[in-house]
C-alpha cells in the first residue's frame, strides 16, 4: 500500500487545487475577456486579430478546469458530493456557455456573410456568460452552503444572491480588463490604441467592484470578520490591500506610459491577490462554513497515489503550456491566422 505518513497530504491537494484553478483563472480569464470585448470592434478583421491571439493555446487553458474538477472529485470526494448539488445551475450553466463558445470559435472561421455576425454575437455571448457563472459559482461558495449530515441541505436558488450577481459582474469585469491588456501586448496599431481606452475604463471598474466585494465578504461570515479584522489574524491580511493598492498603481502606469506588456501583468497579479484574500478568508474550509480540508479528504492511501499521477502530470501540462506561449510569441496582424 502506497503512504506518505509524514506528508499532510489533505494540505498538499489542497494546493495543488488551488494552484490549478488559479492558473485556469490567469490564462483562461483573458482568453475569456476577449470573448467579452467581441462585439465592441464592429471591424471583422480586427475581431479575426483578437481571436487569434489566442487560437494556438486557447483549449490548454482549459486543462486546468478538468485538473482543478478531477483532483476535487478524486481527493476530496465530500466536498464534491455537497457542491456540486449546491451549484448544479451555475456549473451547468458555465459548462454550456464554455461549449456554445467553443462551437462558435471554431463556426466563425468557417461561416460568411450575415452567418459569420451570428457566430461573432454567439461567441461573445458564450464568454460573457461562462464569466459570469464562474463569478456566480464562486460567490456562491464565498457566502457559504448549507450541510446537514455530510449533505447538502439547501434548495436549487440558494446561490442567487446580491453578493453572487456582484461577484459575477466583478469576475466577468476582471477577465474584460485580462482580454484587453491582452490585446494591448499582442496587437498594435488601432486596435491596440482601442484596447487601452477599453483597459483604463475596466481598470477603473475593477477597483472598485475589488473594494466593495472586499467589505462585503467579513460581513457573510464572522470567521472571515475575525480573520480579517481581528488579532492576531490582522498582521496576515494587512498587507493584502496594500499590495492590491500598489499594484493597482504600477497597472495604471503602464498603461500611461505606453508599456505593452506591463498593463497585462499588473492586472494578472492583481487576480493572484484577490485569489491569495479568497484563500486567507476560507481556510480551512473546502465547503465554508462547515467543512474542512480534512474532513473532506480520501483515504492517504487514495490521496498518495494520485499525488504521483500529478507529479508526472503537472510538470508535462506546464512544459506544453509554455512551450505553446513561447512559440506563438509576438505580435499578431491583421491577415495572419492559425486555421
């Protein structure tokens, strides 16, 4: 029997989830945010330029949903057993929404004349509703889901509250201002100078929807309120808003300046921060406010084995991924395509 006694192995899974998700937020968020600015160019060229950006890595992104949804599956079954019904409308929701886009992506090289309009409307819509029931799902899980038995306890609309529409409409927010910073470091010309009025006003809006999900979030729970705002907990999350603060900051001096690649990767970091303050509220908890990281583990026997598949794995699906970055490198012009 494969064990690792000395490793808190519910610990390392945990992260290893975590590190998952987050990188399907950073590399599919602009991806997605793209989706979202579609219709904002009336030009079919410029909108062939915006998608291919990201034609020759746009489905590796999606590797790590299926990475971060198996390993919650496989590791912490619990957790997925109260989840899943909890979020049934939000999930299968984001899952059609990921599938109409991805149709339409693929339709649009293909369609012409008013065919080809419809696949545009249909693309943008895929991506603007896949952000918005990620930010559904999430403010869902934030707020809290209630158990009973080791079961979920609530009914098919528990998730649709004021706090899960705001932090549909911030996530949906924060992957626009991704796909534009995007665009800012992978086009030029017009379309770039477009793309950076667009990042400024989404800039603007994002703060601000940061601020207010910040202040609304200790108020859901008062483990977050302690964690947040009690002691000792205050010296661990204090420097977090400092932080957003400074790099909110360096994002908009980028974007003043002319930079093309700052602007992209200030705003990537501000994700990872909002992602660390999600991280502070919610540990322990994998179902907040009842279910913790251990109780919701397999067996360590099940938990080592798997962890050696994802030693193997992890390494292979980062290689690739920076491979395929690295190769479709540079700017991207009008007329150049990957089809």
């Amino acid at each position: 029997m494969l064990t690792l006694p000395s490793l808190d192995l519910p610990l390392i899974w945990a992260g290893l989830i975590a590190f998952a998700v987050l990188a399907y937020v950073v590399m599919d968020g602009f991806d997605l945010g793209i989706g979202i600015l579609f219709l904002a160019e009336p030009a079919g060229e410029d909108r062939d330029t915006m998608v291919n950006t990201v034609a020759p890595i746009w489905d590796g992104n999606e590797t790590w949903l299926v990475l971060g949804g198996g390993g919650l599956l496989a590791v912490f079954p619990l957790a997925y057993a109260v989840v899943l019904p909890a979020l049934y409308p939000t999930i299968i929701g984001m899952l059609l929404a990921l599938i109409f886009r991805g149709v339409a992506f693929e339709f649009r090289f293909r369609a012409t004349g008013p065919g080809r309009r419809w696949w545009d409307v249909a693309f943008c819509a895929g991506s603007t509703a896949a952000a918005l029931f990620q930010g559904f799902a999430l403010g869902a899980l934030v707020q809290g889901i209630r158990v009973q038995n080791n079961a979920y306890a609530g009914g098919w609309w528990d998730w649709l509250t004021g706090f899960t529409i705001l932090c549909g409409l911030a996530l949906a927010v924060g992957y626009a201002l991704l796909g534009a910073c995007w665009l800012i470091w992978r086009t030029e010309g017009p379309l770039q100078a477009r793309c950076r009025s667009y990042a400024r006003a989404l800039g603007v809006a994002m703060l601000a929807l940061i601020v207010v999900v910040s202040l609304w979030t200790p108020m859901l729970n008062p483990s977050f309120n302690a964690r947040w705002f009690g002691w000792p907990g205050i010296l661990l999350t204090s420097p977090v808003p400092l932080l957003v603060a400074l790099v909110s900051w360096r994002f908009w001096r980028g974007l003043t300046r002319g930079n093309d690649r700052t602007p992209f990767l200030f705003a990537q970091a501000g994700f990872v921060l909002c992602y660390a303050g999600l991280g502070i509220s919610l540990y322990p908890y994998i179902v907040p406010p009842s279910i913790t990281i251990w109780q919701a583990a397999a067996p360590p026997a099940s938990q080592a084995f798997l962890l050696v598949g994802a030693a193997v794995l992890v390494p292979i699906i980062l290689a690739y991924t920076a491979l395929a970055y690295w190769t479709f490198r540079g700017k991207v012009h009008a007329g150049m395509h990957y089809h």
